[in-house]
C-alpha cells in the first residue's frame, strides 16, 4: 500500500537537490530531541557556569603572590636586623648607631640564608616526594603505619633534643646547639600533623581539621619560623663578628683617612701623621683602620687588637672635610 506524504513535507523533499539536506520544519528537529512538551531541551545538560569577574581573579593572584613575598621580605628584615645587632653588640655599639635602611638590612641577609634555605627546599622536595608515593600506594599498608606511628609521637624525641641542647649552651650565648630548638619546634609540630594527614588521604571518611584549628597552627609554625630565623642571625652575627676581631685584615678592607683637621682618632694600631703644609687641604692623615661598613652617611671603622681588649669602633661623618682610600683585605 502506497504511503501518504504530505504536500508540505513532499515539496520540501523535492526540493532537495543532490547533495544537500533535506530541511525539516521544527517538528522534525524537536522530535529529534525528544517528545515535544517532555523537557528534554532541558535535560540536554546544565548550561555552561558564567565567567566569574576579572577583579575576583586579580584579586585572587595578589593574596596568592603577595602574602609569600611579604613573609619572606619581613623574614628577611628580620634576619639582617637580628645579625647586625648581634654583631654591633660585640662591637660595643648598637644597630641603631649604624643607622640602616630597610634595604640595607635586606640585602645583608641574602647572602646569609642561601645555605639554609637550599636545605629547607632540599628536605621540602623529599616529603614531597615520600607523600607522593604514600598517596600512589608505592608503599606497604605496614609500612604505612608505621611511619604514620612515627610522626604521630616524634614530639617525644625532638622536644627533650631540643631543650636538651640549649642547657648545653653556654650562659649568654647563643650557639649552634642553642639555635636548634625551634627546629625541633617545627618537627615536634609538624609530625603530628603530617600523621593526621597521612590518616585522612588513605581514610578518606575521617573528617578534616577544623578551619579555626589550622589557622592557629600556621599562626603558630609562622611564630615558630621567625624564632628560627632570630637564632640563626644571632648565631651568624657572633660567628662573622668574632672571625672580623681576630684577624680584621683577612675580612676587612683596610683604610687610610685625610681629614683637614686633627681628629685625635686613638688606638694601638692607628698612626697619625702630619703632611704638607700650612696651605694643605688635607694635613692630617690616619692609617691601620678597617672600614666595618658605611651607612646613614656615615663611615665605620675598627681598629685591631679586639681579642687584648684594645679595639675601637670609630665613627666618621662623610663630609668634604674629610678623604678616605681603600685596600682590599689581604685575605682576598
């Protein structure tokens, strides 16, 4: 039996040339989707999230970028004031007396926390590396547990170390030992909390810590990192200054000053003469100093003998009453 086609529908297959479609009106295309009236456009899938805002992103990346570099810079400050301090003190001054900049006390501290911080990366890469085979099950269930057991009670071992080596240390001083507790601090903190999360990432059910908890702990490692850093300064502080008073003309340049009047500059070392004549700009000459540093438009200068107790620290302004030449240390 022929079948019926309708004239509206036959038309539109007529007109169908070789080699293109035949259209359809729009009840082919919804019957193509689905029942009409059933919903199905809808159930097709949701529609795609809406672009957040620019200023949420840009926001986003400053918080991110900016807190670390502001934590580093402030450890940085930090380090150099605490290192100039330690060593102004052996040098009977104050840091204050140097009169240092922000900056100053930055750069001063970049050479001085490379090995430290090519430590902490170096161990930072190795617990990256250890938690990325613990989360790949590269390691034994037993394995596991028992390294979990040891990080939960690791306290045990890192807090008597710890202040075990200060009583080692030396009244008013502060040494190597001295300086390791607030890394046995850090691990006594730290393991614990690795434990947690090593239970959390293979027993996915136990709940999380709570938000107000981890805030309170990074405030606290935060806390326990700037005690570190004031140690290692300190450490640093007495180790440079005391290596400069014994032998000053291996660490520091050694310095003669003209001036156009007498200075009166004392010490064992220092050797005053008189050049020129009357009509000299700069009369007055004083050799055997050794330029500390200069800043705050000033110039520092020790002199030698530190460990007979003859040492001075002398204070110059830099004025055009005065011209300084410089050597290199001899060590160098």
């Amino acid at each position: 039996m022929a079948a019926v086609v309708p004239a509206q529908e036959s038309g539109k297959q007529d007109n169908a040339g070789p080699g293109r479609p035949a259209e359809r009106d729009g009840t082919e295309l919804r019957r193509s989707t689905g029942p009409v009236g059933t919903g199905a456009d809808e159930d097709a899938g949701p529609s795609p999230p809406t672009p957040r805002g620019g200023a949420q992103d840009v926001l986003k990346i400053i918080t991110s970028v900016g807190s670390p570099i502001a934590l580093a810079t402030a450890l940085l400050f930090y380090f150099g004031w605490r290192r100039s301090e330690e060593q102004a003190k052996l040098f009977g001054a104050d840091a204050s007396v140097f009169a240092m900049s922000t900056q100053d006390f930055v750069l001063r501290s970049v050479n001085a926390v490379f090995a430290p911080l090519i430590a902490v990366l170096l161990v930072g890469l190795l617990l990256v590396h250890t938690h990325h085979r613990v989360k790949t099950g590269s390691v034994s269930e037993r394995w596991l547990r028992r390294y979990v057991q040891a990080l939960r009670f690791c306290w045990a071992v890192f807090l008597p170390l710890g202040f075990a080596l200060v009583a080692l240390e030396e009244p008013g001083t502060v040494s190597f030992k001295g300086a390791l507790l607030p890394l046995c601090v850090v691990l006594s903190i730290g393991g614990p909390v690795y434990a947690g999360v090593l239970d959390r990432s293979v027993r996915p059910a136990q709940l999380g810590a709570p938000r107000m908890g981890a805030a309170l702990l990074t405030a606290l490692l935060t806390v326990v990192v700037f005690w570190q850093t004031e140690r290692w300064a300190a450490v640093g502080g007495q180790a440079l200054a005391d290596a400069i008073q014994a032998e000053p003309a291996q660490w520091l340049g050694s310095a003669e000053v003209y001036s156009a009047k007498d200075l009166r500059i004392e010490g064992t070392s220092v050797v005053r003469t008189r050049r020129g004549g009357p009509d000299a700009a700069y009369p007055f000459s004083y050799s055997g100093l050794y330029l500390l540093q200069r800043s705050g438009g000033k110039y520092f200068f020790i002199t030698d003998r530190w460990d007979a107790g003859e040492g001075r620290l002398i204070v110059l302004p830099d004025t055009a009453d005065i011209r300084v030449e410089f050597r290199r240390p001899a060590g160098r």
